[in-house]
C-alpha cells in the first residue's frame, strides 16, 4: 500500500467544480488585487480565528513581518521565541531588526516552554512570538498573564493552527497579533503562497493595510516604507472555496490521531503530548522514537511516506550564529531534531490507510 504525506491533487479533485468555477469567476471580473473574495475571506477568516479585523498578506512570512512591524518591533528590541520551528518565524525577526531570544521547548507537546520564558526576559524584550506547532494552541492564558506582568506584545505564529481552540478560545482571540499561512499544504492550503495577520486592534489592523500597499495610506500618500504584499484575488477565491470543507477536514485529522493513538498507545513510539483542553488540530501527527532514521527507512520501504520536521534546531544555524548560541543550549529541543517523524495525517487518507501505518510501524519496532 502507498501512503502519501500530502495528497494535494486529490483535495482539488474533490473539490474541483467549485474552485474550477470561483478561478474562472476572478478571470471573468478581472479584478485580480483586491477583489470581493479577499474581502470576503478576510472577514470569514477572522470570524472564525476570533478576532475582528483579518488582512489577507502575500505569505505567513509577511504576516509576521508586517505584524511585527505594526507592533512597533524593530531594531534594538528582543523578541522570544522557539528554537524549533520552521525558519520563518525567527526569520520575520531579524528581518525587521529586532533580536530573537530563543527559549527551549516542552518536549511533550513540542511548544515552547512557557515555565521557561521569565528567566529568559531582559529590559529589552518587547514581544513573545510563540508557535502553535503543528496544531496546538500554545496556553493563551500563560502567555497574556507574562505580556500583562512585563508589558510585551502578543504575537502568534498560527501558520499550522487554523481551527484549533483552546478551552473555547480560538487562535486569534489573545494576543496583539496572530498570523496564519496559507501556504498549499497547510490545514487550509492556497494555490500558491499567502498569509493573514488578524488582530482585535484597530490601529494594528490599519498599520498592517498600509504596510502591504508600500506604506501607504491613501493613494500617493506614503506614511513608512512598506512592502508589496497582497492577498491575490485568485489564491482568495481558492481559499474560498474550500473554506466551507475547513472543519471536517480537521475532523479527519483528528480522527486519523484517535486511530494512531489507538494502536501505538503502550508502544516504545512517543506519541504527541495534548495539554487539557487543547483541540488539536494535526496539520502534523509527530511521534518520536531514538531509532527514528531507521523507522523512517523502515515506513519507505513498504510505501508509508514520512517526513522529519525539523531536522535541524535553529540556534546553531548560520544565519543565527552572531547570537552567540551553542549546541547544548536547548536540550529538549535539540533532542527533538533527533527524534521526531512526522506521519500521514491529511483527510484524504482512508482508516485503511492509517491502520496500515500504525500496524508498519509496530512491524519495525517488533523487529528493532
Ligand atoms: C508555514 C509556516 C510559516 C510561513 O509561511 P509561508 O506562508 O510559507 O511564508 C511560518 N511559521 C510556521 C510555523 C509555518 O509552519
């Protein structure tokens, strides 16, 4: 049997008639920058993450970047934030001057250690940036209390987190600023690349509208220097028209975890941790095992597609080393890099599909 990580093709043909349509409806009314559907996404998007005012942005790495930017981060200022993650998120930092301060990782739930942030805390810290990693909500109660006690802004990087909730609480209810990707494989994918930022603050909303159009803040005004970043209307219309499969296909995630959950509880595998009153919502099922290059190995050759997110902590790469960090540094997080294979998890796989993972991967280790 072939397990595949992602199935992008078959979402699409699922779906076809409709996207083929909304694409074709964008063609028609040639309005391709700021058209009707990034409107429409905007609002339906922040409606759903809990927060008043989205703003569709050309990529998750720009949301973050103007996001922080509209917060007033910049040089001179340190940002704290996880060592591992996709690069984007320390990137977006530097990229605006500011200095990111890394903080180790719960090895459980593969988020930042929240119980380890105050120590981590200078004069000049100015803002958390926290990830909701693979799908779990970082505790929002936790982060608001440490902002309100040291007066820091509240970013979050939801790029894998459209839908989760916390104890009721969506992903952009908290905070100054939260961002999603809407990068082709992520929970709710584009056809290309593209981001939001979406706040509950009206002047973060309005500096992030006119960060996107070159810092504009009416035609020929320029306020600040800003960016070529917009939302296309084709890659709205897309996002549109899946919107609506949104929830079920969490659901599938879901389902897909429960089964994992079923089969490989009581196993040597470590299976991911899920905090009280998480609503996880898997845009990666990641377990972890010492022998992980042998299992992964093990999975390819009998067809199950698996992928190691991420190999690499990214305090020691080179773009970071003028932060003076070490190997060392972040145990758990580095012992992450080492242990964990993410496995298939996207809706479009079938119970057959997941049950024959689950029984490939207790075959290795029965045979380790
Ligand atoms: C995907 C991702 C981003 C950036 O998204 P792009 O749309 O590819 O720029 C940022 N942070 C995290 C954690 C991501 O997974």
């Amino acid at each position: 049997m072939r397990v595949p990580l992602v199935d992008l093709r078959a979402q699409y043909l699922s779906l076809k008639e409709t996207i083929d349509a909304a694409i074709a409806h964008v063609c028609e009314t040639a309005c391709f920058i700021d058209g009707d559907a990034v409107h429409k996404l905007e609002s339906e998007i922040a409606a759903l993450s809990g927060a008043r005012f989205g703003i569709g942005v050309a990529s998750g790495t720009d949301a973050l970047v103007l996001a922080l930017r509209a917060c007033g981060i910049g040089p001179g200022d340190e940002v704290i934030t996880t060592p591992f993650t996709f690069g984007a998120t320390s990137e977006a930092i530097m990229l605006v001057g500011a200095r990111p301060v890394f903080v180790d990782i719960d090895l459980c739930t593969f988020n930042i250690d929240v119980a380890r942030i105050e120590q981590a805390i200078t004069p000049r810290t100015r803002a958390l940036l926290p990830v909701d990693l693979f799908g779990q909500m970082v505790d929002r109660g936790q982060l608001q209390e440490l902002c309100k006690r040291y007066n820091l802004k509240l970013i979050i990087d939801a790029a894998q987190a459209i839908g989760a909730k916390q104890r009721g609480i969506r992903v952009a209810e908290t905070g100054d600023a939260t961002i999603l990707s809407f990068y082709p494989t992520k929970n709710l994918g584009a056809f290309g690349d593209g981001g939001m930022v979406l706040t509950n603050d009206a002047e973060i909303a309005s500096t992030v509208r006119m960060l996107r159009v070159h810092g504009q803040s009416g035609y020929g005004h320029y306020e600040v220097i800003g960016y070529t970043s917009r939302l296309d209307t084709l890659q709205a219309a897309v996002l549109l028209a899946k919107l609506p499969m949104l929830e079920e296909w969490n659901e599938a995630r879901r389902q897909h975890a429960a089964l994992y959950q079923t089969f490989l509880a009581g196993t040597s595998v470590t299976l991911p941790g899920i905090e009280p009153g998480n609503y996880h919502v898997y845009h990666q099922y990641t377990i972890r095992h010492p022998q992980r290059d042998a299992l992964q190995a093990y999975l390819q050759q009998h067809g199950v597609d698996s992928k190691v997110f991420y190999p690499q902590p990214l305090h020691i790469q080179p773009p970071y080393a003028s932060l003076g960090y070490h190997l060392g540094d972040f145990p758990c997080a580095e012992r992450a890099t080492r242990e964990v294979l993410s496995i298939p998890v996207v809706p479009e796989l079938t119970t057959e599909q997941v049950e024959y993972v689950a029984e490939c991967i207790c075959n290795f280790l029965d045979s380790a």
